[in-house]
C-alpha cells in the first residue's frame, strides 16, 4: 500500500515508519508540508500528529484544540473519502480534562467521517530516550503526583507499531493497545530503585481488555532492567 503518515517527525510516526517502510511504500508529511501541495493519491492516511502532552493541554487549551482538532478537520477535508488510521490515547475513556476532551472530538470526526476508519488509544508507552513520562521521572527521582497504587499496562513503541501494522485493514473501529498484564507503580519504583515519590491522585491509566494484542510487560522490564543495570 502508498501510506501517508502524518507527524512523521515525531515519537510515534517515526517508529511506526520504520515498521511499515518494509511492507509498504510511505510519504512523510510533517508540519512544515502544506496540506495544498500534497498529493491525494494514498490508499491509507495515518495521522500521528496530535500531541500527547497533557499539561500543555490544560495551560494553552485554545491552541490545543486548534492542533489537534483543527488540524483533524483539515486533515479529513483535504483527504476527503480516503481511509484514515487516527492515533489516540487511553484518556479518551479515562479522564476529563481538556487534553482528553479534544482528543476525543478528533475521534468521533474521523469515525463520522468515513465507516473504514480505525482508531487506535494508545496506554502507558515506555520511551527509553525521550525526557518525559512515568519512566523517566522514576529515574531521575522526580515526584509523581499520581497514587503509588496506580496499575499500567505499558509497551514499548516497537511492539505498538508491530501492533498497528498488523491491524491496517482490521474491521474493528476502536482499538486500546496494552501489555497483557499489569504493573503497579511503587513495583516498577522498586525495580528501578527510584528514590521518587508519589502523590494521591488516582487515574486509570489501564487500556480495556484487548484479546488481539499478545504482547506482555515482561520484555519491556527486562529492558528497564538491563538499561539501570548499564548506568550503573
């Protein structure tokens, strides 16, 4: 298939590439294409390129919405009756905030917007370079204001784009992606012998039940493991 993906240049877009690139033939548009010079003729639009920065959400909640849902609705007039693969976020379901609001008006416009559609609600994402997230504040000993308690079912970005690149042509509309099992936080704290500490807000941070993904955490904490292990 000609896939374009959208946010080429970023967390996601760029591994899902480095799957799909073996199979499939891809265009990469990142925020610096304009959308009236860029070819019609794809079987298949990925659009990666909402951002997963919550607090930022909340801070700018104006110019959240006109990059993310905006930029949906431009997305689907420009490329209007193709099929369109949308990258989402758990929060949808479970959290009430500005962030999850707008993301889940980007998904009911791309599920309205054509019945082939597919979304896929990413969970807890391990990144091993990036300077955000839960693991990265358990390493640097940053505080997290969320419940020790708190369950996850994280994978690395891998193992999601093998997930998604083997669902391309899936009939199911909405797809939550995460590990087979659960993780509490205060063990992954311990795992990693992080000296932070948590906070009391309690979040679900848990994707639903997904019979499709095989993927479990195991691999991924032997990769936390191995990563401490090296620093050390």
């Amino acid at each position: 298939m000609k896939i374009a993906v959208i946010g080429a240049n970023g967390f996601v877009g760029k591994n899902l590439i480095k799957v799909l690139k073996k199979k499939h033939k891809i265009a990469k548009i990142t925020r610096k294409t304009k959308f009236s010079n860029q070819k019609k003729d794809f079987d298949l639009i990925i659009h990666s390129a909402n951002s997963s920065k919550k607090y930022e959400a909340s801070k700018y909640p104006d110019k959240d919405f006109k990059n993310s849902v905006k930029l949906t609705t431009k997305i689907i007039n420009h490329f209007k009756n193709k099929k369109i693969i949308l990258i989402s976020t758990i929060s949808v379901r479970n959290e009430k905030n500005t962030y999850s609001k707008n993301r889940k008006l980007c998904e009911d416009l791309i599920l309205k917007e054509n019945k082939n559609n597919i979304i896929f609600r990413l969970s807890v994402l391990f990144n091993f370079t990036s300077k955000r997230g839960i693991l990265y504040d358990l390493i640097k000993g940053n505080k997290l204001f969320i419940n020790k308690n708190t369950l996850i079912n994280p994978l690395t970005i891998e193992e999601v784009s093998k997930y998604i690149a083997a669902n391309l042509k899936s009939k199911k509309k909405i797809h939550e992606i995460g590990s087979t099992d659960k993780i509490k936080l205060s063990f992954l704290k311990q795992i990693i012998g992080s000296k932070s500490k948590f906070g009391e807000k309690k979040i679900n941070l848990l994707s639903k039940k997904n019979n499709l993904v095989k993927f479990s955490s195991s691999k991924l904490l032997k990769q936390v493991t191995k990563m401490i292990v090296l620093k050390k």
